[in-house]
C-alpha cells in the first residue's frame, strides 16, 4: 500500500504495480491546481488540496505551494506556483486557437 507520510493511503493504491514518473505528475497536479484556486492576489493564490497528498508534499520544495500540513482545507499557491500552474493547465487541458477563437 502507498501512503503519505502521515499514513494516509494515497490514489496509487489501486495501481501498486504502475511505475510513474514524479515529476510528471507533479506537473499534472499542478496544472490541476489551476482549477481550484481562488482568492488570487499579487503573491498568488489559495487552492483547494484535493489532490495525491505525496505529490502536495513535493511541490513546496519546489517552490510552487507552500507546506500543505496544516489543518486548512487549501494550500497557498505562490506567485510562481499561479503563473506555472496556468501554464501547465492550458499546455494540458486548454483548447487550441482555431479561427480566433478557443
């Protein structure tokens, strides 16, 4: 069983065998992010940390969100982490411009 570093079982508990990439997902999650944040402000923003709480615990060192073991239901996404998480969320997920429009 995979589990956080506070024990909790993570979403890889289905897929014991699958060997991934961490950086790869850590990309993916953070362009996730970009669909729950809110609150933005010139130092970034808050989001909503509904996500693999291994891959929340690797982004801080990164310096995309801060340490996310707190009691608060959010994680503050800082100015960096707002301006890649956008990035990553179109790059992924937005739709391509065709005729001037999205």
């Amino acid at each position: 069983m995979v589990t956080t570093r506070c024990g909790r079982p993570t979403g890889l508990v289905r897929f014991p065998d699958m060997e991934y990439e961490d950086s790869k997902v850590d990309e993916m999650v953070l362009g996730l992010l970009f669909l729950t944040t809110f609150e933005e402000s010139p130092y970034g923003a808050r989001a909503w940390k509904g996500q693999d709480w291994n891959v929340l615990d690797r982004l801080p060192a990164k310096g995309y969100i801060s340490d996310q073991r707190s009691k608060a239901k959010s994680v503050v996404v800082t100015e960096e982490g707002v301006k890649r998480s956008r990035a990553l969320f179109a790059k992924y997920f937005g739709k391509k411009l065709t005729h001037g429009r999205q």
